[in-house]
C-alpha cells in the first residue's frame, strides 16, 4: 500500500479537459463539482437544471475515459468544464481533482444522478453558509420515491472498533459525522487545508470517514443544513462498509492517536492490537505502523482532540 498522503492532491494523472471557456453569469457565489456516476443517463437534465441557478463554476468529473458523447454535450454546455482522467479514480480522487478546478469559497458536490431544487437554494441562504466557514454543511437527501434518507450520522466506537448509526435529520444545524455518499456544500479552503481525500483509500465508504473524521478530529465541523434538499433519480447506493486494508489505514490514521496536551501521537503500544487484527505480516504491518506514527506526528498540532473523546462527547457537539 502506498505511503499516506502528506500535502493536498498528491496523486497525479493524465486527463483530458474539454469546455469551460465560455463566460457565466455568476447568481450564486457557489461552485459545483458534478461527479459522474458510471455512464449516468440523467447528467444532460441536471446540467440544464444546474444552468438556471447560475453558479459561480460547474466542473463535471469523469469516473471513466470511455464517454463517447462527451465532446457534443461539452458543445451544448460551454460554460461547464469536462474532466477526463485516463484512470479509474475513486470518489475522493474525483472530489480533489474538482476542487482544483474551483475558486476559493462554498462548493457544492453532487452526483449527476441526483437533482436539487431551484426553490431551496437561494443567494441569502448560500451567503449564510458561507459566512459560517463550516468545514461541510450536508443537505437533506430524499431518494427516488421521495423518501427521507437517514443522514444524521452519530458514531460509536467499541473495543477499538467504530460504528455508525444513520437516523433521520433532526433541527437545523446538528452534527453529523459525515457526508451521505460524499454530497455536501464544502469549504474549498478548509478542504485543501485538511489534505483532501487519501487516495491510498480505495473504499469509497472509509475513504469518506477518513477525511470527516480527521476535520473533526482537527477541530473542524459537518452540520445539516434541511434549506438545501436534493434527491436522487435512481436507486439510492448502498454504503459497503466491509473491513479490509482500507479500514485498517482509517484505524491508524483516526482511531490509533491520542491527543495528549496540544498534540497527538499513536502510542507504540498500539501495534499490537493493530497487527492482531491487520491478518499482514510482521513487516508489512510493522512498516504500515510506521508510516501512520510518521504521519501524525507531522501533523500532530492540527489534532485537537482523539476519537475516544470525540466520540464520547458528542452531544455536546450538538449543543
């Protein structure tokens, strides 16, 4: 497994971009990442919708170099600027590319199969937002038949081991551990400040973890928002959650330090009950270990609390 990422958008590739030349009428000091999701077939209409709001930027990802129509949709849609990677790329990868293509402020990102209301998203509510400077800020999600999801993410850990529970949104502006399938309102500044994504990742669920947890671990928030509402088209996607390396790597990096003073450090201690679980060698997981004690301590001074004491504070974080 690679190194984990020290600075902000380390993993670099080919790609090919097309339009984004044409000039826009900016209504919303708002920026929108458009990720595509395997081939959409609603991305044409949500482009349309997404033209009347007048945003700030439209940067729309590809998850894949095959895209045959790509050249005449990026006619139809001048001002919207297509990304291509010549790779397969994650959701985080997608994210991180995005946000290099975006001005500094509030940054909207969306999947092409999800649709979000003209009504809702209004100038006065997008400038409070970001005059909150929040790290995130999480719409309600309704799914295809116009249910409520379960966005109000509340964590739990037991025995080293951590869980979520997803219930329905409750009042304005309560905590939430992460973002429902990466969809949210972000602050470019802080994102690129906390690394981004890590690419080494590549569970799109413990790759989302990763990054909300290190903002609060990092004393940064993620709050619901219910002015904004979107919803999905299709079939809502389903969270695989399942343990493997991706979850050993969140472990090191979130649930391993402990914050002691004004810093964090991962106790050597820790390796024990890390290579017991791992299922690697004594080397791998001693060179993995390693990698993750180095990394804290680079950033030791951004940490502003550990996971045990997150977690078991936080409903005060509500208040």
């Amino acid at each position: 497994m690679n190194s984990i990422p020290v600075t902000f958008n380390e993993h670099q590739f080919k790609r090919t971009v097309l339009g984004g030349t044409a000039h826009i009428e900016e209504k919303l000091p708002l920026s929108v990442i458009l990720l595509n999701r395997s081939g959409s077939t609603f991305r044409t209409s949500n482009l349309e919708n997404l033209e009347q709001f007048g945003f700030r930027k439209i940067v729309c990802i590809e998850n894949t170099a095959v895209n045959y129509n790509l050249e005449d949709i990026s006619k139809r849609f001048p001002h919207v600027k297509f990304i291509v990677p010549h790779e397969e790329l994650t959701p985080g990868d997608m994210i991180n590319l995005g946000m290099t293509e975006v001005p500094d402020g509030e940054v909207l990102v969306i999947w092409d199969t999800v649709s979000i209301s003209a009504k809702l998203l209004t100038k006065n509510v997008v400038t409070r937002l970001a005059d909150e400077e929040l790290f995130c800020r999480v719409p309600l999600i309704a799914g295809n038949r116009l249910d409520l999801l379960p966005v109000h993410m509340i964590p739990h850990v037991s025995h080293g081991s951590l869980s979520v529970n997803a219930t329905l949104p409750a009042p304005d502006g309560c905590p939430t551990f992460y973002p429902f399938d990466f969809i949210g309102i972000y602050n470019r500044q802080k994102f690129i400040l906390s690394g981004g994504y890590d690419y080494t990742i590549k569970s799109p669920y413990w790759q989302n973890l990763d990054l909300a947890m290190r903002a609060w671990l990092w004393g940064e928030e993620i709050r619901i928002v219910p002015q904004i509402r979107v919803r999905y088209e299709t079939e809502v996607p389903v969270e695989d959650c399942t343990p493997d390396y991706s979850q050993l790597r969140f472990f090191l990096k979130n649930i391993a330090p402990k914050f002691f003073r004004d810093y964090s450090y991962i106790p050597k201690v820790k390796f024990i009950s890390y290579y017991l679980r791992s299922g690697r060698s004594l080397s791998d997981s001693l060179s993995e270990f390693k990698g993750a004690r180095s990394w804290v301590e680079k950033n030791k001074y951004r940490f502003r609390t550990d996971a045990a004491s997150l977690i078991e504070n936080w409903e005060k974080v509500a208040e």
